[in-house]
C-alpha cells in the first residue's frame, strides 16, 4: 500500500529541503519549489492510489531535482545581473543551543553537522546545474548511480564520469578543506580575539597571502562591489569596519550550516551581517559577508 500524502510529507520533506537548499543555496525558494511539488503530486493522487507511482520517495526526489535544473537555468541571468558577488543564503542556529529548539531556522529539521560546509555551498555556484545536481546527490546523499542517472536524465556512465572529473579538480585545486570543527573553532576564535583587541600584526599572521573577502549585498545595503583580495587589504578591509563601528555593535557567535561562524550587528542596521570562514592550513583562505536582507528574512534573528 502506498502511503499517505501526509505522511510522505513529513517523512520526505526534510530530506527534499536538504536538496533544493544544496542546488539552490536559497532557502526560501527551496521551501516553494518542495511545497510545489507536493501540490502536484496532490493533484496527481490517482497516480498514488493505484500504485503508478511505485517508489514515492524517488519519484519526489526526481521532481524536486528536475525542478531544481529547471530553476537554476531560468535563474542564470539574474545571477548574472546581480550587483555583487552572489553568495548562498546561510542556514543558522544559536551556538549555544546548537542541538536547536523550535523557533529557529525553517530549515531546523535538516541535519546541519554534514559535510557540505557554506565554503562548500559557495564552491557549488562555479558547476553546471547538471554537475551540481550529480555531485550533490552522490556526495551529500549517497545515491547511487543508477538513481542519480533516472534523476537528472543521463547515462549512469555519464554520471560516473561527471563525479569523477569533478572530484579531482576539487581535489587538485584544494578549492574546499574540510576542517575538523574543533579545530575551525578555535580558529574562529582566534580571530574574533584578535579582531576584538586590535591585534592586526596577530590577525594579519592568520590570514592567507591569496585569502579572498565575498561581500553580498544584493545592492540592499552597502557592501564591497568585488572581491577584496591579498591580506593586505582584507586587513584593511577589517580594521575599517572596526573602526566604523565604534563599539557600539555586538558580535554574537553562531553556527553557519553547521560550523562556528558569527553575526555583527549594529543599531544603525536593521539586518545583521552573517559572517563565515574557510580554512587552508590552518590560515583564513575565504571570508563570506552575507548582508542582503533577502537572504536573511528566514532567519530567527531574535
């Protein structure tokens, strides 16, 4: 017998968020498309009563991927346009509540502690849609060839290959490290300490020589145009920012997709900044500033 939409809904649902979320880096449409392919299925429910539908749990992963193709194609030039670097929007709890509660992220029923850091979330936007969808489906969730080729329509050899290829150049040009998260946390606050007591000779010896700063406003708020590159002027780039903000804000720490981050908030803002690191050999290689108030209206900001 074939369950119940309800119940596929509840059993489906966080596992069909955690994929649109990866293809999409958005919550919020992420949330649409999944709530838009239970509609559909809804009005196809003859389909599941008379057992057409034989694995609904592949069924609806095929839809929210094919819709997830669909939407990053339709999407490309708006990426494109967009003033500034596009980043993800964050998923984010409370350090101090890290196990999560009620009320936090509408995506709190996902599990966060995986290994698709937001660096590796960034690192997605540089694939095709197709080699996206591949690589997420085998990397974060383990499905095999054979469904991942029914899912985006290619050859099960096709598939194969797009994994392979991808995962050597990943590989070869160490684009990602996968930090241990005690050890990413002690860094991270390593740097708030440093950035705290204005040691910038101690916070310049943390930063990579070719680090690389993202700031996304969306032309919201104000936000670096480029990317900020070498230490040099990231440095720069964050004593400006202390400087500006005259201790009047705070800084709160939090897990962004499920390694130790932090929020810079200031009474003259309405929004927060969102504030994640990546890490190369122990050194700062990537900072990601999400400042866009679109990207940060699902959060619990309380």
């Amino acid at each position: 017998m074939m369950m119940e939409l309800d119940l596929a809904y509840r059993t489906y649902r966080p596992l069909l968020l955690s994929i649109s979320y990866r293809m999409l880096g958005s919550v919020t449409h992420a949330e649409d498309l999944v709530q838009d392919v239970f509609v559909t299925i809804q009005q196809k429910d003859e389909h599941v009563q008379d057992g057409s539908i034989r694995n609904l749990k592949s069924y609806l992963c095929k839809m929210v991927t094919n819709r997830c193709l669909d939407f990053l194609k339709s999407s490309q030039n708006k990426r494109e346009v967009y003033i500034g670097p596009w980043l993800p929007e964050p998923l984010l709890q409370d350090y101090e509540a890290a196990s999560g509660s009620a009320g936090q992220d509408p995506l709190q029923t996902i599990e966060l502690e995986d290994t698709i850091s937001y660096a590796f979330l960034v690192m997605l936007e540089r694939l095709t849609p197709i080699e996206r969808a591949v690589f997420i489906l085998r990397e974060a969730f383990e499905y095999g060839y054979d469904d991942i080729a029914d899912f985006v329509n290619k050859t099960e050899l096709g598939c194969r290959k797009i994994y392979s290829r991808l995962k050597r150049k990943i590989q070869e040009e160490a684009l990602v490290e996968l930090v241990p998260s005690a050890q990413s946390e002690q860094l991270v606050l390593r740097f708030l300490q440093a950035t705290a007591t204005g040691d910038m000779e101690g916070l310049l010896a943390m930063l990579s020589d070719d680090i690389v700063l993202y700031s996304d406003g969306g032309g919201k708020v104000v936000a670096a145009i480029s990317p900020i590159t070498s230490s040099q002027r990231v440095l720069s780039f964050i004593h400006g920012l202390v400087s500006k903000g005259n201790g009047t804000g705070s800084v709160r720490l939090v897990k962004v997709n499920g390694q130790l981050g932090f929020m810079l908030s200031s009474p003259s803002e309405a929004y927060p900044t969102v504030v994640s690191l990546a890490f190369r050999e122990g050194r700062v290689q990537q900072i990601y500033l999400i400042r866009n108030p679109d990207k940060l209206r699902h959060l619990n900001l309380e």
